[in-house]
C-alpha cells in the first residue's frame, strides 16, 4: 500500500480511504486507482476486513437461478457488490422457510456485512446486528424491502396485452384483471387437485376479498348475515349469500371467499361479488373523495 500512495503522490490514509470505498477527492481517487492499476496492486478483503472488522461480503439468497426473474437480479446484485468491491455469497433456498433460516444462520457465522433476501419464510429470525434488505417481502418498519409492483402490475399487464388482440375473452378478462390492478383483489378461484401454499395460514392476507379467517373482522365479516355458517357450505341455500367458503387465493384449504361466486373467481360471472364491489367503491371514494 506504501508503494502505491509513493506512486500516486498521496498520504497512505488517502490510499485506504479509496481502497475501503470511503470518498474522497475525485482527483486522488483517480490518482489512487491509477497508481492501483499500474503496480498491479491487489487488496485482499481479508487485510481490509482486518483492519474494519468488515468482511466486504454479501450473502444474497433467492430460491433457485432457472426463473429469470432471479437469474437476472443477482446478476444486477453481483455487479453492484462488485463495483463497491464487496463479494457475494450465494445461497439458492428453494422455496424452502427452514433451509432459508438455516442459510440465515450460516450468513451470521460466516460474519457477512449483509443479507439480501426474498424469503418465503414470514418468521425468519435474523440476528439485529445484521443489516438485512428484503427483496419483494414487507417483514415490518424495521427491515427495509424493495419491491417491485408485480401484482397490480401484473393486473395491468395482461390487460395491456389482452387490447392489443381480438381475444373473445377480452372483455370479462380486462374486468377480472381491472379487479386486480385497481381494486388489488385476489383470485377467488383455487385449484382442486393441488394444495398450494400461496398464503400463510397465520396472518390476514391483504386482499381485501380473501381471508384466513385469522382477522375476519377487518374483512367482511359485518356482511355476512347472522346465523350464515363459516367455513359456508357452497350449497344452493347460499348461493347468494356473502359468507366465507372454503377455497380462494388457489388454495383449495385454508383461504376463503366472500361469494360462490364473483368477477374474480370466473370470467363467465357477469359481476363481482358484493366484498369486491364494495372494496372498488371505497377506492374510488379514495381516489375520488365526495366534497
Ligand atoms: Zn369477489
């Protein structure tokens, strides 16, 4: 290092200011990373870690690198580490909440300055001496999250490209998918042949038109009549009842729907159910106050 800051003209604390990432001026970072280059100088993380108590490592964990979406994220994420000159650790958790806790651990002992995360676990314990940044996951005000606008998102892309074809779906779908990218309302429908984890069990999923029935009262339950039986049996006696039945979110257990059926369970219905009504009423008196 003593050599490089004799190249570059500068003190030696300039040299470590640049080679820990630490500003200075722009003209002696330059004349640093010259000097850097031309001796062909290499700075081991470990030295620099000694002298920090850093590592300059990241440990970035995502389920698997098939899905491109994932693929191309940590690829994004490497070259950002790589530019301030941090490493990445990686860990694939497949999907998996025990392996990603495990993984978590394993982080923590291998004295990473950070984890970068999109957990499928919603009780992952991270220790609070490690700075830990979300990815598509709110886990509370205390862990920051990035996330992108994939469900509404998601909504306003297939209505997007459902106008740009002569689809004879188009209308109901561009309905179906207006539930979700304006009022944010979940799939009623589920799938009878696979039990699919989309929601946890344990906590109220957002959407305003599905429940877990672990806070039905900040849902619909004022709509429901008394004496209507939850889980509600999907028989004809409610057939136009507002109730909780059983399936909804894909899930055919452990979520619930307002209605038998809705807008957002069936393109062939021709209105949503009086929950999603309601839900899209109160967005436009949100958007569109009454004076
Ligand atoms: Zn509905």
């Amino acid at each position: 290092m003593k050599d490089v800051a004799r190249e570059a003209g500068v003190a030696l604390g300039t040299v470590s200011k640049v080679v820990n990432g630490i500003p200075v001026g722009e003209e002696y970072r330059l004349r640093v990373e010259s000097a850097i280059e031309k001796l062909n100088y290499r700075v081991s993380s470990y030295a620099r870690g000694l002298r920090s108590s850093k590592t300059y490592t990241i440990a970035v964990m995502v389920p698997n690198l098939i899905s491109p979406f994932f693929s191309r994220l940590v690829d994004c994420i490497n070259r950002e580490l790589s530019a301030r000159k941090y490493r990445m650790l990686f860990y694939a958790t497949d999907y998996d909440p025990a392996q990603e806790q495990e993984l978590v651990h394993l982080a923590e002992q291998q004295k990473v300055d950070g984890i970068i995360c999109l957990s499928y676990n919603p009780h992952l314990q991270v220790s609070p001496d490690v700075p830990l940044v979300s990815i598509d996951r709110y886990f509370g005000a205390q862990i920051p999250c990035v996330a992108s606008d994939n469900y509404g998102g998601g909504g306003i892309y297939n209505s997007y490209t459902l106008s740009m074809t002569k689809h004879r779906y188009f209308r109901p779908v561009v309905v179906h998918e207006f539930g979700h990218s304006f009022g944010g309302l979940g799939d009623e429908y589920f799938y009878d042949d696979q039990y699919t984890q989309f929601y946890y069990p344990d906590a109220e999923p957002w959407e305003q038109n599905l429940t877990t029935l672990k806070d039905f009262g900040s849902k619909w339950a004022d709509m429901v009549p008394k004496g209507t039986p939850i889980p509600t049996p999907a028989t004809k006696k409610y057939a136009a009842t507002v109730g909780a039945f059983e399936g909804g979110g894909y899930q055919s257990k452990g979520v619930y729907r307002p209605a038998q059926e809705c807008r957002m369970k069936i393109n062939d219905w021709p209105e949503f159910c009086p929950v999603c009504q309601r839900a899209i009423e109160r967005l436009v008196e949100f958007y569109c106050p009454k004076k």
